[in-house]
C-alpha cells in the first residue's frame, strides 16, 4: 500500500477561502440560543437532562436545514461569543515551546479566526510549538480544506516529506475524516509514530483516524480535547486540561470511576454475570457513531481479547441501539472482554415509551453479548473529560465502592516539565 500513496503536495491553485464567523455559519438559531433552548448555561460543562431531540421536535422548521451545529459543539465548544482581537499573554507566565506540534484538520472548518488563534497562542504558552498554524485557515465547503490537502496532513508524514512530530493534534471534529481514509498509508504512518513516539490526540469524528491507525498502522494514540474545541474557547475547562496534560506526560495513567451517571443515571457502574473480575487487554473504539459506521470495513481494528470504548452525544436510545447492533450483528463484539461507555450525553426521552431509555439499551446489550459492561467513564462531549490512551493496554479492576478502575500501559508519552499546562487556559 505504501508505494501506491505518494505524498500529497499543497497546490497554490486550492482554496483558502476565510474562515466564517460561527455567526455567518448559522443562518437559523446561532450556538449559543441553541445552547439556551436545552438549559445550557455558559459555565456548564455537560448537557441537561432534556436531549436535542426534545429542541427539534419543538422547533422543526429551525431543525429543517437551518439549525448547523455538530457532535463537536456539543456541549464543550465556545458559545456564540465575539473573542477579543488581540490575545494578551503575559511572557513571564508562558515557557519557550518545545514540544514539536503539528496539527490537522480531517474534519470541519473551524468557525472563527479569532478562536483559532487563541488556541495556537495557548498551545505554543504551554509548551508546543505548532508548526504548521496556516492550516486553519484552509475551507472547502465544510470542511477544514479539501480531502488531497485534509490526507495531505498525515500522508506527507508516511511519506517522509514532512518530519513526524512529538504531537498530531486535530483541530476539530464534526465529518470528514472519513473521506481521507484511502488516502493515507497507515501502515507506514503508524511505523513512523512508533519509531518517533508521536502522539496523535483527538475524539469525535477523529474516531476515524483513530481506528484506521490502530487497525491498518497497530499504533496507538490518545482521546483528548482538540485545538478549537477545547483550547479556542473563552474559558477552557481546567479539569480538561489537567487530565489533557496527565495523559500526555504519565506513563501508567488511571481513572477511576464510582457511578454510571454519565451513561446513564438508571445503572449500575458494573453489569456481570459474575462476581467482576480483573481484566486486561487492548482498549480501542471511540465516538458510537463514527465506531458503526465502520462496520465491516478494513479500517476498524480486529482485536482478540480487546476491550471496547464508546461515547456518544445527542443520540436518542433507539439510534444507540441500532449502532449498537450494527456492531453486534457485525460480530465486532464477538472475542472481546468487555464494553466500557462514557458519556452518551443528551439521549433524552422517547416519544412513544418514556421508559425506553439509555438504560434499557445497554442492559439489552449485555444480555446479547454475555460479556461486562463498564459504564460512567468521564470521556465524551462533556466538560472535566479523561484522556487516556486508545491502542494500549487497560487493565480494568473494580473496587470495594461498586466502582471499577482503568489503568493503562504501553504508550508513547512526553516529559512533564517540557509542559505548562497552566498555558492552556491562559486568560486573554
């Protein structure tokens, strides 16, 4: 495959138009009265009980093609505010980058200049030097520029035309990635990021970058908040960050878990048929909806004995349970240990059975598959998220509360004192 893939060159005749304003983008309801509709306020980190399909069926007109938000504006991504033009870093707060940082852009445009900018200036006070900013400003369509130039940000990689840095961090989520995964020798990617230890740190729509690397390059990489965002937004989550920056520089990363609330408040932390049981294999999976749509192709990861990762945002039960069975009669489940889920925020209520929820979704599951269901992780499109390391390997243990805990090993990471993690939620 290697030979076939050659390194995709930036041409001078593809666009660049400007980025629009998140104003400009939303000709129906902008984020922020979307945000307001559902009850959530600017300082919340995780959507209300209410779901999204709660705010379409009360609106259908605004739901009719004029309502443009995606999974990644829910709920972590900067309400509809006007950032101030000029960031103002106090030097003697910031530390000389280092840390050699590319970026890319497999999905959406971003939405604002000025959010784009505040996050590569938060980034470089932090500790990492960006090298390839102008991305940003790429637009075609909806997406963060075309696909030769979206593939281009990791193909060149593979390819030797571009250095492979200590951090690919995508820029946002949204579609897109999708479309670049011919266009990239993965293979020969994933050896390259394994020689160099780069970490390659997304979620959302980057799912499918993810899972490409894994199944098709065996290299790991991190789910972790993204350039626009997280670290554009006025005031980034400082829990996000931490847990951003501990998943970056710690070795043997842990999270521990008490309740299933973020999956849902109806469960147990724990679903077995036994007694629960220490277990430990390769964690993979990501973002439910980008995760099944994969389904049966080359680019999902096939690993005996894995343990399966899921979130989502904004899906009512009966959507989760059709992803979750497309999965199902895929056989993806089929040799795994476990199914672990976080967040599934915003499921909200079904119109025709109240009593259909999340809950029953996931107990049908276990009861199709036999196997443990984990859920509660604090990973998903919520504030004060969990990185941590999809591709390595996770012992789950759980603990004398009813709770469990994750532990992961095996996988690349960067110096802790080459970080200022306070950088990442400078003040303007």
């Amino acid at each position: 495959m290697g030979s076939k893939i050659p390194s995709i060159q930036p041409s001078s005749r593809a666009t660049h138009t400007q980025p629009k304003t998140a104003t400009e983008i939303s000709t129906g309801l902008n984020r922020r009265q979307f945000l307001r509709r559902i009850g959530i306020g600017a300082g919340t980190a995780a959507l209300a009980a209410q779901g999204i399909s709660q705010v379409f069926a009360a609106s259908p007109s605004e739901h009719n093609g004029r309502l443009q938000i995606t999974k990644d504006d829910l709920p972590t991504a900067l309400l509809n505010e006007r950032l101030p033009s000029q960031t103002s870093f106090s030097q003697t707060s910031c530390i000389t980058p280092t840390i050699e940082t590319r970026i890319f852009a497999s999905s959406n445009v971003g939405g604002s200049e000025e959010r784009n900018q505040l996050a590569l200036d938060r980034l470089a006070c932090a500790g990492f030097k960006v090298n390839n900013p102008a991305i940003t400003t790429r637009q075609y369509l909806r997406f963060a520029g075309t696909d030769v130039q979206r593939a281009g940000d990791l193909q060149n990689i593979a390819t030797g035309a571009i250095a492979a840095p200590k951090l690919l961090l995508g820029v946002r989520g949204g579609y897109g990635a999708m479309r670049l995964l011919p266009m990239v020798d993965w293979s020969t990617l994933g050896r390259i990021m394994a020689e160099r230890g780069t970490i390659l740190a997304g979620f959302s729509d980057v799912t499918a970058i993810q899972c490409a690397l894994l199944a098709k390059g065996a290299m790991s990489s991190l789910a972790a908040p993204m350039l626009y965002s997280e670290f554009g937004k006025i005031k980034p989550d400082q829990v996000t960050c931490l847990q951003f920056a501990e998943a970056l520089s710690n070795p043997n990363v842990t999270i521990k878990v008490q309740d299933a609330s973020l999956t849902s408040q109806q469960l147990p932390s724990m679903l077995t048929t036994g007694e629960p049981k220490v277990l430990s294999g390769t964690i993979w999976g990501g973002n439910l909806s980008v995760v099944s749509a994969l389904a049966g192709s080359e680019y999902l990861p096939r690993i005996e004995g894995g343990i399966v990762f899921l979130e989502d945002v904004g899906e009512q039960a009966y959507r989760i349970e059709r992803m979750l069975y497309d999965l199902y009669l895929a056989g993806v489940f089929k040799g795994q240990q476990a199914i672990v889920f976080g967040a599934l925020s915003g499921a909200g209520k079904d119109s025709y059975d109240k009593r259909y929820d999340v809950a029953t979704v996931v107990r049908q599951l276990h009861k199709l598959t036999g196997l443990p269901i984990y859920s509660g992780m604090r990973f998903g499109h919520i504030g004060q998220k969990h990185s941590f390391p999809l591709g390595a390997i996770c012992q789950i243990s759980p603990n004398t509360s009813n709770g469990y805990q994750l532990a992961f090993t095996n996988y690349p990471t960067i110096k802790a004192d080459a970080m200022h993690v306070e950088g990442l939620w400078q003040a303007v």
